[in-house]
C-alpha cells in the first residue's frame, strides 16, 4: 500500500492541480508540458527514494526550473525540496529556503506562490511542534489568494490552506476555528464541482469535506448527522488508492466510533492511521496516544498500556535519533530567523529616517517657498501703504488750501489727528475728544461709529500705527520700544500685536521690507 501511495496518489494529486489550470494562468511560462513533467519526476525521486540521498538531484532541478523562468511549476518542485529537506532533519536548510520563496514569488507578485511558501513555514512549525507560530504563518496565506476557482492550482492551494488550518486549530483545542476551517473547505469544495465542473477522480476532496462536516457535527453535540456525512464519505472512498487520501475520514470516524463504543471499527480507524503516519512521526505519536486512550475505553487496559509504552519507546527512539541535530538545526532556524528581523528592524529604521529627512526637505521647501510669498505679498503691500501715504499728504495740502471751505465735525476731527497728533499721549481717550469737538462723550463715539465703523479706542489706535509705520518706514533708527511710547501705545508688545493685526507683519519685518524697497530704488 505505501508504494501505492508513492508512486500513485501523489502524481495524481499534482496533476489534478496543474494539469487543469485555465490557459491564461499559465500564459507566458514557456512549456507547460515540460515543467509538469519536471515536477513529476521531481515528485517521484521524492517518494520512491525514501531513504537515499537525493537532494542533489532535485536541488538540481530546481536551479534549472529557476534559471528558465519561475514558474508555479518551479515552486511546486521546490515545495518537494523544502519538504524532503525537512523530513531529513536539515531543519534550517528547510526553512531557509522556504524564506527563499517567499521572496521571490513576492518579487514575481505571484500571490499564488506566496501562499504556498507561507503555508510550507506552517507546516514546518506545526512538525515542530510549535503550533502557535504555525497559524501565525499560515494566516495571512489565504489572503494572497483572490479567487480560489480560478484554476485547479489555486483552488488545490486554498483548501489545502483551509485543510492545515483545520489541523492546527485543532491540536491548539480551537473548536470554533477548527470547524470554521473545515466548513471553509467543504463550501469551497462545493463551489468548485458548482463552478467549473470538475469532480475529484481520487475522491480526496469529497471525502476531506464531508469528514470535516461530521466533526463539526460531531462538536456541536449531533451524531446523527455526523454519522451520516461519514457514511456518505466512505461510499466515496476508492479502495485502490492509499488511506493518506483520506486520513481525515478514518480520524474524525475513530472518535465517533468509540462515543458509539464500536471500539473494534475505532481500533481499526486508528490502525489505518498508524499504517498511513508510520513516515511521519509528528502524526504518528498522536496516533499512538489516540489508540492506548481507545482502548482504555475498550476495557483493554493491557492493550492500552502496551500501545502506551509502545509510544514512550519510539518517542525516546525518534528522540535518541534526532534531538541533536534538531535542537543544532533549531538554533540556527532560530538564529536566522532573528537575522532577518534585525534586518526588517533594520531596513524600516532606515526608511523612517529617509522618510523623516524627506519630510524635513519638504517641511524646508514649504517654508523657503511661504517665506518668498511672504515677503512679496510684503512688499506689495508696503509699496501700496506708501503710494497712500503720499496721496495722503496731498490731500491734507489741498485740504490746507481750503481753509474756507465748511467742513464736517469727523473731517475736522481727522485733521487734528494728524495734525495735532493728540494720541501721544498714552491717557488721550473719548472724553479729551469730546472736548474738542464739543460733543458729549456718547455723541462722540457714535459719530465715530457711524462715520469711521470704529469704536474710539481703535479710532486713536489707527492713527497711532499710521504714525508708527511712517516712522519705520523713515531713515529713523528709533527703535520699536521707543515708538510705542512716544505715540501712546504704553509697551512695546501693545504695538507689535496691534501692528501685526493691521498689516499682518510685524514692525521689525515692516521697516526691512520698506528699506529693501527704498535701496532697490536708489539702485
């Protein structure tokens, strides 16, 4: 039956998953024919050699499939490389390269591939008894797979995803996520025969989906239905093909025939399962645990103890054969793995200062350029205050030339302003206006009001800083604090904020800019 299942099941499941891919999604790879064959043969030295040295031989293979184009061919007879690695032992060889290709289907943008690597690296942990990392790997791998149905290849990874998905929740006692899996799998399944029509002649799928669909009735309390799925599996089973095609039917059957007490149809479900895991020994001890547990329950307690000792003997077997060179192989997994961190860690510290540098250019780019706005849009609008102040001169001369003519109580009011300039002192207010104008305070401030739409305090204001922006924008040298309190305003920082609120520049950007202008002029 095992070189049954070597030379047999295994080719046909390869060709069931290539053979049938849809012609655009082998577009551009060159000879289909010649890579399928390839990843046959590859297949082939793998199983029918169980013992012999033939990494070389397939390790060769794989550089030529990769030296004429990657193709999913490629990584499918790198898959078998990574895997004969592991079962050899060469832990971190195993490893390594399944990092390898996940960088390079991850350059090729083969989502496909990428979905293949991270559930290898899955299984690689899960065989290490490390499940926790295993669903850690294998999480994101469904993702990178879009459309499940698009071709026999797709389709044969995504549930093979869902299908260790399945084992890993369950040997971390996740029932919900294990049935979730399973279920996944089953619709999938469905899907396809809906979809494009294609029945599995090796029966594995079907069989897979309803064994999954009884354990999740089986959880859930309902043996009735479980029952039924599995006796729908079994008239599906093929009786040419090896039991590893159906593994999951004879462990989900196992447990629900020993809840029946059939403890011989369990002991045989177990038995076949022991005959399927006798090359893989992380499946196989937890065969051996199952059935001393089963005949415990059987009543065969010697049985039980002797299938229990059985266990303990090829665990310290297996232990004896391989703890060193797999604890050796397991530092330097570790080790690499730690490499290729400080290496992330590494390259992302150097994209965040690119990045931080980048922005600081921008950031200094932003500021030149709003510094050059700044200081046009200053410019103009100091030009402009000058070109009023000179027509305002002129005005007041005219206005100077009319002395006869009758003027308005607010004209007159604007004349002592500016020419009497009042509002040097600091106490200057509604009152001492009032006066002046002989008008009550409240009429003042209404008659400012309604002619200036200014309250008196921002009405002296206004002259104060039309006086303070002609004085920097003279040959004076008198300094800011010096012009505050000569023309009222009391401290140096009343008159940068009031200054600041008109013009929207400060005093000192003020007098720059107008002596800019002044020495441009004379050039």
């Amino acid at each position: 039956m095992r070189k049954i299942y070597q030379a047999f099941f295994f080719p046909i499941l390869i060709l069931c998953i290539f053979s049938c891919s849809s012609p655009e999604s082998d577009k551009g790879y060159g000879d289909k024919n010649e890579d399928l064959r390839r990843v046959l043969y590859v297949q082939e030295l793998y199983n029918m050699n169980p013992d012999a040295d033939i990494v070389p031989q397939i390790q060769t293979i794989v550089d030529s499939m990769r030296s004429e184009g990657r193709t999913p061919y490629y990584y499918a007879a790198m898959n078998v490389l990574i895997d004969r690695l592991f079962s050899e032992g060469r832990f971190a060889e195993a490893d390594s390269l399944a990092v390898k290709m996940q960088e390079e289907a991850d350059i090729d943008s083969d989502s496909l591939s990428m979905a293949m690597a991270n559930r290898v690296r899955a299984q690689m942990f899960y065989k290490l008894s490390q499940p926790e990392r295993a669903l850690k790997e294998l999480g994101p791998a469904g993702d990178y797979i879009e459309n499940p149905y698009k071709s026999c290849s797709d389709f044969g990874t995504a549930t093979s995803i869902k299908e260790w998905l399945w084992i890993i929740s369950r040997e971390l006692g996740d029932t919900v996520s294990m049935n979730k899996a399973g279920m996944d799998y089953a619709h999938m399944v469905e899907e396809n025969e809906s979809i494009n029509r294609w029945l599995d002649s090796t029966g594995h799928y079907p069989v897979t989906a309803l064994a999954f669909k009884a354990e999740n009735s089986f959880s859930k309390g309902n043996i009735v239905l479980a029952r039924e799925f599995l006796d729908s599996a079994s008239k599906k089973v093929l009786p040419n093909l090896p039991s590893r095609a159906y593994e999951h039917l004879y462990a989900v059957r196992c447990r629900v025939r020993a809840t029946d007490s059939d403890w011989p149809g369990a002991i045989a479900d177990v038995d076949t399962l022991l005959a399927t895991h006798k090359d893989f020994p992380w499946f196989y001890l937890k065969d051996l645990l199952l059935k001393a547990e089963i005949l415990n329950m059987a009543g065969k307690h010697e049985e039980s103890a002797g299938a229990y000792s059985e266990y303990v003997g090829f665990h310290d077997s297996l232990s004896n054969k391989i703890t060193d060179k797999r604890l050796h192989d397991l530092t330097v997994l570790y080790r690499t793995e730690i490499d290729r961190q400080q290496k992330r860690v590494q390259l992302f510290r150097l994209l965040a200062f690119a990045f931080v540098i980048l922005l600081l250019l921008v950031l200094l780019v932003i500021a030149v350029l709003h510094v050059a706005r700044e200081k046009k849009r200053n410019r103009l609008l100091v030009e402009r205050l000058k070109e009023f102040d000179r027509a305002n001169e002129t005005a007041l001369i005219n206005d100077h030339s009319d002395d006869g003519e009758e003027k308005t109580l607010i004209d007159r009011l604007d004349r002592y302003m500016y020419v009497e300039k009042p509002y040097t002192d600091p106490a200057l207010g509604r009152k001492e206006l009032a006066e002046y104008c002989d008008v009550t305070p409240e009429m003042l401030g209404q008659l400012i009001k309604t002619e200036k739409g200014l309250s008196v305090r921002t009405y002296i204001n206004s002259f104060r800083l039309e006086e303070a922006r002609k004085v920097l924008g003279s040959d004076s040298n008198e300094g800011v604090a010096e012009i505050a309190a000569r023309l009222g305003f009391g401290t140096s920082r009343t008159l940068q904020r009031a200054f600041k609120e008109r013009y929207d520049m400060s005093p000192t950007q003020y007098r720059e800019t107008s002596r800019e202008i002044e020495s441009s002029e004379r050039q």
